[in-house]
C-alpha cells in the first residue's frame, strides 16, 4: 500500500547556515552535508565555487578543499571540466552503502552491550521515530528512521564510528533522494525497531546483530525494487513544493543537474 504526502515539510535537520569560521574547513563540509541531507542540494546538482563561497561567507580556497573532502566522502563527485557536483547514487551502490551501514552498527551494537553502555537516546529516538509515524510525512519519518539508527552508534561513544556514521547517513539520504521512483519509506516496520531496541537492552548480541543484518537486507531490497512485500505501508513524498525557501533557493536556479 503506498500513502503519498502531499506538499510535505522540509526536513527538521540543520540546513545550511553561514558559517562564521571561514577558516574551519569541517563546519564547511558539515554545512554542505546537511544541505544535501535535507534535501536542499539534490543529487546531480552543481556547485558554483563563487555563488557558494558567498553565501556561506568563505573563501574559495576553503571552500574548495572542503568540496574535496567530500568528494574523498563519495558525497560530491568531480568530472574534468564539468566540476563538482552531489553524487548521484546509482543501483550498483545500494549494496555497498548497506554493508558499511550494516558493519559500523553492527561494531556499535556490540560495543553498547559489551560495555554497558546507557541506551536512554534509543529510547528516545524510538519514541520520535513512533511520532513520526504517527504524522505520516515521508520526509520526517525518514529523519527519525535514521536517527534511531544513528542514536545506537552515538551511546557506542565512539568518536571515529560516529563520523563515519555521519556520512553514511548522507550515503543513505542519496540513494532515496536518486530513486527514480522518488522519495518514500516505509512505515510498518516500527515493530522491527522495538524488537532491536528490546534485544539491546537484554544484552542480546546476536538477536541484535541479526535484525540490524535484516533491516539493511531489506532496505537495500527496496532500492533494487525487489521487494516483494505486497503489504508493506510506503509514504512517499511529493516533489518540493513551490515556493520553498531555505538559504540554497537563490542558487538552484543556477545550479540545474
């Protein structure tokens, strides 16, 4: 069954703000990536060093090197002479995008219950993902899904599983945002985000491992459109409505795929 959500609300993460330490290529890079997470740089879309240093109020060279680091990200992608634009995700990245998911939650599962770890940020991102739901807007319920995911990997207190979980997330927000299909998730698997955080907090390593396996298995299914759940319950989102302003509007125009 699939829901389609009419003139849905732009994403609730940071889009893109000026940044006040030009010299600081990391909060560059970071307001880059949440532009594209949020949907306000599409995949395909072009940067222009000039009109973007100058909205964020850097220089190009720091801008450059930041471009460039995603770029090394797989966020960005260079062609001689056409410059550097988002990545847009191709089928033969589906699967690879959700094995490294796959593996840094995995290690992320297994360090909060070897070591204890508290979990009350998956409580509380269960209890947000279950809201959203509940609002059935695609592009919010897509937030809160990978922020439940995100939330196991942040109470590892690994730094370094952490930022690679920041730019998986980015990975994962442009293989929807490149589905010819559009954007859209699914709804009906909360039940599957209660088990895991069930399994969890019982200290159950390998029933957790094994969900967090199946919910990559099967979104990476999804993408290839092979899923074949005739059940399942799809939101999907309409294109950006009209008239959406964020800080980016005064580029897109220029900035066509």
């Amino acid at each position: 069954m699939i829901v389609i959500c009419l003139n849905p609300p732009t994403s609730e993460l940071p889009v893109l703000r000026k940044v006040i330490r030009s010299s600081t290529i990391d909060l560059i890079a970071d307001q880059i990536r949440n532009a594209i997470y949020s949907g306000s740089l599409d995949p395909g879309q072009s940067i222009n060093e000039v009109r973007t240093a100058e909205l964020l109020d850097v220089s190009r060279p720091s801008l450059r090197e930041a471009l460039q680091r995603l770029v090394s990200e797989g966020v960005m992608a260079h062609a001689p002479g056409r410059g550097v634009r988002v990545k847009r995700m191709r089928p033969n990245d589906i699967d690879d995008v959700y094995a490294v998911r796959e593996a840094i939650e995995a290690q992320a599962v297994k360090v909060v219950i070897r070591s204890g770890k508290p979990i009350v940020r998956i409580h509380q991102s269960l209890e947000r993902l279950e809201h959203a739901i509940e609002g059935n807007t695609a592009r919010l319920v897509g937030d809160a899904d990978l922020d439940f995911h995100h939330s196991i990997v942040a109470c590892s207190g690994s730094v370094r599983l952490s930022d690679l979980m920041k730019v998986s997330m980015v990975h994962t927000r442009l293989l929807s945002l490149s589905d010819p299909r559009g954007y859209e998730v699914r709804c009906d698997l909360i039940e599957t985000h209660r088990h895991l955080l069930e399994a969890i907090a019982d200290g159950d390593e390998a029933r957790s491992l094994t969900i967090v396996g199946r919910v990559m298995a099967g979104a990476a299914a999804r993408l290839h459109h092979s899923q074949t759940d005739t059940e399942a319950i799809i939101v999907k989102a309409a294109a950006r409505e009209a008239g959406v302003d964020d800080q980016w509007s005064q580029l897109r125009d220029t900035m066509k795929p």
